[in-house]
C-alpha cells in the first residue's frame, strides 16, 4: 500500500483516541483502537468497526484510509479499529476467530466508555479488510446494517486464488527482480519464515516498506504511539511480503491448504470462505469501491459480487475508479479532496440511509 506519488500523507494520528488490548492468546496481545465521535448530546450514536488490510500478512489497526476517520467522525460515527494476527504464524481459522472475539469484546465493553447505540454500525475494510467487510454477516450477530467492501476479493474459487505453481526457473527469476529492503536477502530466509506456524510468535503490526525510511519521531505520530517497531524482523516480515506476492502463494498459506486431505475438500473449503456464495437476501445492504486497473484483486471480482447482491434483492451501490489501481483511493485525504464528491459523499450518504435510520 504505497502512497499516492505527491500527497501529504504522513500526518499525524487524529486524536483524541484510545487503545485497548481485546484479548490475549499464547502471549500475543491483540489490539483496537476507537475514535470516540464528539457528542455534545450524548445520545446514543452508531459506530463504524474498521478492519485494516494488508494481504493477511501486514497493515496495523492504528490508522486507516486517510478519507475513513475525516468521513465517519463527520457524520457523528464512533469507529472502532480492530487489530488481528497475521500470517504465516497463524491462518484464516484464527484471524475470523480474532475479528469475532474483537466484536463481542465491543459488545460487553463500548458502552461504558462511549454512549452508543450499538445495534447502528457498519463494517468497512480495505482489501483484506474489505474482504473480511463482506465475510462479517456471517461471522457477527448481530449483522451490520450496512457494508462498504473497498477493493476487498470476494471469490478465491478461480484461478486468480490458486495459480499454477512456478517452476524453479521462474521462482529463480522472480526473486532476482525484486527490491527487498534487505539487500542481502536469501530465499533460505524468506522461505523459512513463511513456513512459521506457531502461533505464540505472530503479529499484530506490520508496517509497510516505504515507511522505514520516515524519521522516527514523524513515524510515531503517524501511528499515535510512543515507540514503532521498524527492525529485523518487521523488515523480513516486508520482504516476505514481497516475496510470497511474487511466487502467488498469500492466500494457500493462509488457508492452511498443506493441511487438507484433498484437493476436493480444500476447493470445497475456499467455496464456503467466498463471500459471492453467500449471498442471501438477507445480506447488508453493500457499498463497494474499486479501481478497474487493479492488479492485486481483479475488478471482475466486484462486477460478478455486485450483479449477484442485485439479483439477489440486496441494496447495493458502487464507484468505479477508471484506471485506478488496488489502494486509489489512497488520494482523498478529506472533503477537500479533489475526489471526495465523486466516491465518499455517495458512500456515506448510503450508510447513512441504511445504519442511521434503521431504527
């Protein structure tokens, strides 16, 4: 997820928020963050639940897009980001695991800090978030009153999801070509560390590539926090991102293919997994956002996601950027974005019209 080439992205934090740790599972601490909407009434008000991206294996929970927080907090939504771990140390099994307990811990916890109304809220997420964004009528209940899916995949039974496996020549000429953060970096290394599996070791932050480079005192602020971890490991944890981007193998080793008996039972497992064969009536109404030149999630994706929600009898609705690629909109930082007319306010207005008055 690099930034946009010329925007001013690295701002700090927006405040005022506070963090929390949801649950502690074999030492690992998983977090959230919320954003307590400014309420003068004190009424009770509806709340967003943001789940992050990152292919599974990295992102953080301590920002989101850039337009989410200017968007939500101006339409008086509370948001709640929440933190899962990440791949390879564990799979999907205890990632959906992880967004449940997150939103049960919501449940028991947000209204003795915030006044909320807590059966008014919308799922959001970005790519992987987005994904687990249209998973989540499945996996919460209640179900959100609405969706914003956000260049998130919605279908891993194609080729897209399980590619034919590289040859030695061509896993050869994949890693010569790409630039890892560590010059040195053997595939022994890479390798290695995507064949981890214990789940005592896994993490819940990872910061992308182009941010070891920010001084550390701008990087803190972007993230809120006192102390960012940017060493060897976050940096292995960036090349193998890369490295596993390459050699296609993100979302097998995600859904623990070595552990299935066939290939019929896996197939039969990412089937259930995909959100397009969900569908019901019943679904949330959807919001979806995508760039049609993605080339991390194909765009084709959402158009079969967004017919079927139709046929279905779903309220749905979508913005389509031309040409933009996975994380466009990247761009729009807030309502004075050149773009926030043409993808955010149309977004907003349908939560709005299916979480604020659905009472």
């Amino acid at each position: 997820m690099p930034p946009p080439s010329g925007a001013k992205w690295c701002t700090p934090c927006p405040k005022p928020f506070s963090d929390h740790v949801y649950k502690t599972v074999q030492g690992v601490d998983v977090p959230l963050r919320i954003w307590p909407a400014e309420n003068p009434s004190d009424e009770p008000l509806p709340w967003l639940l943001w789940i992050h991206g990152g292919g599974w294996a990295g992102g953080y929970h301590t920002r989101m897009v850039g337009w989410v927080h200017p968007a939500f907090h101006g339409r008086q939504y509370h948001i709640v980001s929440v933190g899962y771990r990440l791949i390879p140390h564990v799979g999907f099994n205890e990632q959906v695991e992880d967004l449940v307990d997150s939103f049960k811990w919501c449940r028991e916890h947000l209204p003795t800090m915030i006044s909320v109304d807590l059966e008014r809220y919308a799922v959001a997420g970005d790519s992987a978030g987005g994904y687990f964004s249209s998973l989540s009528p499945h996996i919460f209940s209640p179900a959100p009153k609405a969706i914003i899916n956000i260049y998130g995949p919605t279908n891993f039974t194609g080729p897209w999801a399980n590619p034919t496996p590289l040859s030695p020549e061509e896993l050869d000429a994949a890693f010569s070509k790409i630039e890892f953060l560590d010059s040195d970096r053997k595939r022994e290394q890479l390798d290695a560390y995507w064949a981890e599996r214990d789940p005592s070791k896994a993490m819940t932050v990872a910061p992308w590539w182009w941010e070891f480079d920010i001084p550390q005192g701008e990087h803190e602020a972007y993230h809120g926090v006192t102390s960012v971890n940017r060493g060897d490991e976050e940096r292995l944890v960036m090349d193998v991102y890369r490295w596993v981007a390459a050699t296609r193998t993100r979302i097998t080793n995600w859904f623990r293919k070595e552990d299935f008996n066939s290939q019929e039972e896996y197939d039969k497992f990412v089937r259930k997994a995909s959100p397009l064969f969900g569908i019901t009536k019943d679904h949330p109404p959807t919001f979806i956002l995508h760039g049609t030149a993605d080339t991390a999630v194909p765009i084709e994706q959402n158009y079969v996601y967004e017919k079927t929600l139709k046929e279905a009898g779903v309220p749905v609705n979508s913005r389509y950027d031309e040409g933009g690629e996975h994380s466009f909109d990247a761009r729009i930082l807030d309502e004075k974005s050149e773009d926030w007319q043409m993808y955010i306010v149309p977004a907003m207005d349908f939560i709005d019209q299916h979480v604020k008055r659905s009472r």
